[in-house]
C-alpha cells in the first residue's frame, strides 16, 4: 500500500479523479502539522470501519458528488496510518459515487 502515486497519476482536481494538480516539482505528500501529512491516495486503500454508513444520507452524498468535480473536496478526510477512515465518510462516499481513482487525504501520523 502507498500514500502517494507518481507524477503520471496526478490529474487536475477538475477532472475525473480526486488528485489535486501538482507543480511538475513538488511531492504528492507533504507535511501539515506535526501529527499529520496531506497525501494522495488510492480510494480503494481507504478501509471504513462499523462505525461509518450505517445513517448514510444520499442526499448529502448527492450534493457532495455535484461539488467534487467543481470544487474538490470542501471537507477534511482524516486516515490512520493504516487508512482507516477517521473522519471524512460522505466526502469519500461521494467519491466513490462518481467513479474517482485517487482523493486527497490527512493521514493522522501520531496520536
């Protein structure tokens, strides 16, 4: 499993996929705060516990999935280490719904 993809992977946010454009010399990964790093990752690495889905709200993942492709995601999506879903379930759902590959994530590195 791996937090960032290479250059090639990296599309326009505005696009089909949920990676953030990158500068042709900057990082798919990088630092945020001490306890977490932004990376892009692939969605089916993101594991979602019991926790999540059980009140989902299409109605909230509609609108979300008509905002993704505009704006990227609006919202925080947080991962442990292991890319459990810590925070984050509608964006990410709506993600899924319109078929992106990659999202951009906050991997929580200590806690």
């Amino acid at each position: 499993m791996t937090d960032s993809v290479s250059e090639t992977d990296i599309v326009p946010a505005a696009t089909t996929d949920g990676a953030k454009h990158f500068e042709a010399d900057c990082v798919a990964a990088h630092c945020v705060g001490a306890n977490m790093r932004r990376a892009i990752v692939e969605i089916d690495s993101i594991k979602i516990g019991e926790n999540f889905g059980r009140t989902e709200n299409d109605e909230i993942v509609d609108k979300f999935a008509m905002i993704l492709p505009r704006l990227g995601v609006r919202g925080r999506i947080e991962l442990a280490p292991d890319h459990t879903l810590l925070t984050g379930y509608y964006w990410l759902a709506a993600a899924k719904k319109i078929r992106w590959k990659h999202i951009e994530v906050s991997i929580v590195t200590e806690a």
